[in-house]
C-alpha cells in the first residue's frame, strides 16, 4: 500500500499541534509525559517538531490526557490553522 502525500494543509496543522504541545509540555521532561501518555520519547519528539504531522487519534488522546488538554481544544485549535500560500504561490 502507497501512502498518500500529505497535503499543505495537513502539514501545517501537524506543525501546529507539535507546537501546541510543546507549549503544553512547558518544563516537563519529553520522557515524563512520553511515558504517561505510552508512547516512547522518540515519537513524542517527532510529534512536536512535526516530523510526524498526523499522528495515530489514540496517541493525541493519550497525549493530551497527560498534558491535561481538553481534546476538544486540541481538535479545535487544529482544525482552525490554515495554509498561508508562499510568495509565488497560487492560493488554494
């Protein structure tokens, strides 16, 4: 099975959750709320640097849990991001 090549957007609103929970994280430790949440540090840092921009529902669930985010805000605040075109692009 091929994988679709992710999209603009779906790029941009990855970054944006690896940034909303970074900032979430605030001083906690990569490997504290990786283990609280079940995933390994590594995956918890691809997420946040959006090396991994559409990470599985349950290990967002699982993460937000852990970083005391409502998952509806988490939806929210992602679903509101958009894909500002660059200089020499044409607007989707």
């Amino acid at each position: 099975m091929v994988r679709t090549p992710l999209t603009p957007l779906e790029r941009e609103r990855g970054r944006h959750l690896g940034l909303l929970l970074r900032q979430a994280r605030g001083e906690r430790s990569m490997a504290e709320i990786a283990a609280a949440a079940g995933i390994s540090a590594e995956t918890l840092r691809k997420i946040e640097t959006g090396r991994a921009p559409t990470p599985a529902f349950f290990t967002v669930a699982a993460l937000a849990e852990a970083l005391g985010l409502p998952l509806d805000e988490v939806a929210r605040r992602c679903a509101a991001v958009a894909v500002v075109p660059e200089e020499g692009e044409a607007a989707a």
